[in-house]
C-alpha cells in the first residue's frame, strides 16, 4: 500500500474531464494575475499619471498659442457707433523664472522613474504570491492524496483483521486500535479536503478572480537542482536588480527637486516672458512686448514658508526610507537563503526517511503474515510511512516555495541559476 500511495502523491495530476477546464499552469495562473489583479492595474495606471504630470511640466518650455475672438464697442458720449469683432492669434513664452520651471521638471522625471520601478516591484510581488498560492494548491491536493490513501489502508486493515477474528485466528481487541487509527485517518482526511479548497479559494484571489467552480492546477513534474550560490553573492545581486532601490533613489530625487522649487518660491525671482499677437480677421495690427523684472511674495500667509518645511521633512522621509529599504533587503535575502538552504536539506532527509519508513513496513508485513507480528506492529509501521510521506510533501513544497522566495527578494524572478 504505502509504495502505491507514494507513486499516487507525485503522480501527474489527470487531465481535466469533458466539458471541465483545462488545469491550469503556474505560467497561466501568472498570465491571468497580471491583466486582473488591482495592484498591478493601479501600478499601471500610476505610470501612466506619472507621465502625463512630466508631459505638463516639460509644457512650460514650449510657446503657448492661442486664437481669441474680441468684440469692439466703439462710441462717443454715450452713443454707440460702431461694433466691430476681431480674431488674432497669440503667442506666449516664458523665457526665465528663476529655474522654478527646471526644478518641477526634474521633480516629474523622478516621479515617473519612482512609479516605474513601482510597477516593477508590484509585478514581482504578485508573480510571488500566485507561485507561493499555485505551491500550496499542489501541497493540499498530494497531502489530501496521502489522508486519503491512508484511510483506504485502515479500511482494509480493519476488514482483515476482522475476518481473522471470525475465523478465531485473532483476538476481538485486536480491531479496537485499528478503529481508532482509522477515525483519526478519516479526520485527517476531513481537514485536508477542506485545505485543498481554501487554498484554490486563495490562489483565484491572488490571481484577481473570483471563487469558481472547475478551477484546477497543473502538476509540476520534478523539483528542479538548484546551485545555491554564498549569500553575498545573493546580497549583492538584490541591491543592483531590486526595482524597490531605484524606486527609493528616484524617491529622493523627486524630494530634493520640490525643496529646490519651494526654497526658489521663498525669495525674489527673476522672471522673463514675451508675448505677440497677431491680427487674423477684424483686427488688422500686431503687437509684441517683452517683460523682465522680479517676483518677490511679500506675504500669502506663510504658504511659502509652510510649502519648504513641508519639502524638508518629504526629503529627510525619502532618505530615511531608502535606508530602511536597504536593511530590509539584507534581512529579506538572508530569510530567503536560510530557508532555501534548510528546505534542501529537509527534502534529502525526507527522501532517507521515506525509504527506511517503507522498509519497515515491508518487514512488519511480512513478520504478520508469518504471525510473528500483531496488528498494532502494522499500525505503527503504517503509520510512520504517512508520516513521512506527508514531510516529503512538505519538504518539497518548502523548496518550491523557498526557491521563489529567494528570487523574489533578490529581485530577479525566473531562475536562481541564471536560466
């Protein structure tokens, strides 16, 4: 039984019924997540403001042109004479401002590169948590396959061992620890069912869908080798190629372009426009007229003032942030190593345990059929086989899970081997 029911843990899962959807890959899962899930849209959409805002403020390098249509009234003493209307174009330029203009400017391309790299970290965030989601769908569905299979075990034990008692070849309390195993088995059997449920309700909502009715994933056909490289290369790897440093750098470019733009509001500036307009219909004259001089807010309230604090503190956050992100990043990798390299060894151990396991549940059989053994020695035996079948389970899930972990907080998702 336990060496039929371990082939039935890593098994393919089979294929999806008539009229039933096909099951699903962890590729297609992460397909679907990134055109459902809110996070990434709003990340999108955020991208997409972020570029418009840089599109407005690059506006005030260029000419502003535009048609007005006036009307004339003209009269002597009260007495209208003459209307007239008239349409001329007009041209704008703001030539200088003190680098008001520039700072905002820089200000807007930081904040595009901040939401980018956003964007990034959000993308990498989701394809973690559907990979972690689609990991825990295959752990509940083959460890619900062990409860099941061991269930089956204590059924046909206990019918067994029942005929030998009416054949009067055992004793009638021989089937009272097998009945007892065998409603812990079914129990275990329950929790697992309802695992397997909760954990394809999670793995739906992680892909921004609702809970439907068919949803199935499909197996993954071996655990891929990994060469766990020194955590300093893992370390080193995560502050060039985590998307949340760049969006913490741009973060603070972003802060010090708006402390220069308040700190240029704080004090007279220079300012230099010009201006032509040019009759089109009704209005046969032109005009044009340059203007220089200085702006100096002797007084609005204390909004200036209030806008440059307000510029500090944004700048003195953004910096203690990229500090913190730097930290967390090294405390992240190391969690993510640690776990990678204990699951490895966990799912060696596994495999040793599944095999001596096995072993002595075959000796125990053979030592029943040869009546050197009694039912509870079989129970034991049966026992410790789904024992370690179910860490084998988990062990190899852990390593999935421990992998993807890794990639995720190094910030490079698709292979720690490069592929």
């Amino acid at each position: 039984m336990p060496i039929g029911l371990w082939i039935a843990v890593l098994s393919p899962v089979r294929a999806a019924d008539a009229g039933q959807p096909a099951p699903l890959s962890l590729q297609d899962c992460i397909n679907v997540a990134l055109k459902n899930q809110a996070d990434v849209i709003v990340a999108r959409n955020n991208v997409t403001i972020a570029k418009a805002r840089s599109t407005d403020a690059k506006g005030a390098y260029f000419p502003q042109l535009s048609l007005q249509n006036n009307a004339f009234r003209i009269g002597s003493q009260g007495v209208l004479s003459q209307q007239r209307t008239g349409t001329a174009l007009t041209v704008m330029q703001s030539v200088y401002d003190g680098g008001l203009r520039e700072a905002l400017v820089r200000g807007a391309r930081y904040g595009v590169l901040e939401t980018e790299s956003g964007l990034a970290r959000t993308v990498q965030t989701l394809v973690f948590s559907v990979t972690q989601a689609y990991y825990e769908v295959l752990r509940s569905k083959h460890l619900a396959e062990v409860a099941s299979a061991s269930v089956k075990y204590n059924e046909g034990l206990r019918d067994m061992v029942q005929t030998r008692v009416e054949l009067g070849a055992a004793a009638e309390v021989d089937v009272l620890p097998i009945e007892a195993q065998l409603a812990n088995a079914q129990v275990d059997l329950l929790a697992a069912g309802n695992s397997v449920r909760t954990a394809t309700i999670q793995l739906q909502n992680a892909m921004g869908l609702s809970p439907r009715p068919g949803f199935d994933v499909q197996e993954i056909e071996s655990v891929p080798a990994v060469n766990v490289q020194p955590l300093e290369s893992y370390l080193s790897i995560a502050m060039e190629s985590r998307p949340d440093v760049a969006q913490a750098a741009a973060g603070i470019g972003a802060a010090k372009a708006s402390v220069r733009s308040a700190r240029i509001s704080l004090y007279p500036r220079p300012a230099i426009s010009g201006q032509y307009q040019a009759g089109i219909a009704g209005v046969h004259s032109s005009s044009s007229q340059m203007v220089g001089g200085f702006v100096f807010d002797i007084f609005n309230g204390g909004s200036n003032r209030a806008a440059y604090k307000q510029a500090q503190a944004s700048r003195a956050n953004a910096e203690e942030q990229s500090e913190q992100v730097a930290k967390d990043i090294q405390a992240q990798v190391q969690q993510a190593y640690l776990n990678l390299t204990n699951a490895k060894e966990r799912l060696s151990a596994s495999e040793v345990g599944l095999t001596a396991a096995q072993k002595n549940y075959d000796v125990q059989s053979t030592k029943y059929k040869q009546g050197l053994a009694i039912p509870l020695d079989l129970l034991n035996a049966e026992l410790q086989v789904v024992t370690a079948q179910t860490n084998a389970v988990q062990a190899r899930y852990d390593y999935h899970i421990a992998m993807a972990q890794l990639e995720y907080a190094i910030g490079k998702q698709g292979g720690l081997n490069g592929n």
